[in-house]
C-alpha cells in the first residue's frame, strides 16, 4: 500500500473525474486529493489481486 510522505516510485500525471461537490468539501478540509486518489486506487488493486479469479 502506498503511504503519506514520498513514495520511490516514478509518479505520472493523469486526468480523473471527481464529484464537484466531494472536491470542494475535500480541499476545504485540507485533503491531499493527489495522495487519497493514489491510496484508494492501491487499496482496490490490492483487493482485486486477492479476489479469486472467476
């Protein structure tokens, strides 16, 4: 899983599509949007790599 705080591997930008709404509430919250992305996406490949396979 990826953690706060650098990461040593290679970043590339992307383009994703979020709530407007959950975006704004997010940035007045302080929330990295950038690293909550990168940790719910590696949480769900993490979850898709255990899932047998049908």
């Amino acid at each position: 899983m990826v953690t706060e705080g650098k990461s040593s591997r290679r970043k590339r930008p992307t383009k994703v599509t979020l709530d407007a709404a959950l975006l704004l509430e997010a940035k007045r919250l302080g929330i990295n949007v950038s690293a909550a992305c990168e940790r719910g996406l590696a949480e769900r490949v993490s979850r898709e790599r255990e899932a047998p396979a049908e």
